[in-house]
C-alpha cells in the first residue's frame, strides 16, 4: 500500500512538472510587474506566476510549520495535564496511592 501510495505521488508531482512546462511555453508574452514606483524587468507572464507560486508556496511551508508544532505542543500540554490530574486524584489527601478499594471499609 505504501509503494502504491509513493507512485501516485510521484506521478501527480511529473504531472504537475509537465503541465507547468507547458504552461510557460503557451504564456511567453513579456510584461513589466510594477509596485507603485518601483518596476522589475520585463518578463514572461509565466515567469511571473510560477514566481509568486513558488514564494506563496515557501511562505506557507514556513509559517505552517511553526503553527502545526504549535499545535502540537499544546496537544502534549493538555495530554500531561490530564496525567497530572489522574495521577493526583490516585494519590489522594495523605500521599498514599489508592487502589481498586478502600482499606477502611
């Protein structure tokens, strides 16, 4: 099942590769990207694009992982507060740890 699961991932990323290369052949028309004052160079349009993919993409990665371990953590925070709060309610007022039963029944 895992080998499966890898030759569909490689073979959607090689479709990804081959539709973005056709993509920048259809789209050669060059223009100019303007920022208020501030102009960079007249390039492709699929120049462009695959750009801001490529640095939305990297953005996302970045940010994202610094919030999954985020999230993480505070999984792992409430799972030991949780033991805490089992392990103290064992334990009861005099430090003894309680069984199954009460001894003074």
């Amino acid at each position: 099942m895992r080998r499966l699961l890898r030759i569909v991932l490689w073979f959607f990323l090689l479709m990804i590769f081959i539709v973005s290369i056709a993509f920048s052949l259809v789209n050669n028309a060059t223009v100019p990207l303007s920022f208020g004052y501030f102009t960079l160079a007249p390039q492709p349009v699929s120049v462009w694009i695959i750009a801001a993919f490529c640095v939305g993409a990297t953005s996302g990665l970045i940010l994202g992982a610094g919030f999954f371990k985020d999230i993480r953590a505070r999984l792992k925070v409430r799972q030991l507060h949780k033991e805490i709060a089992d392990l103290q309610l064992k334990l009861g007022k005099n430090g003894v740890i309680r069984e199954g039963r009460n001894e003074g029944q």
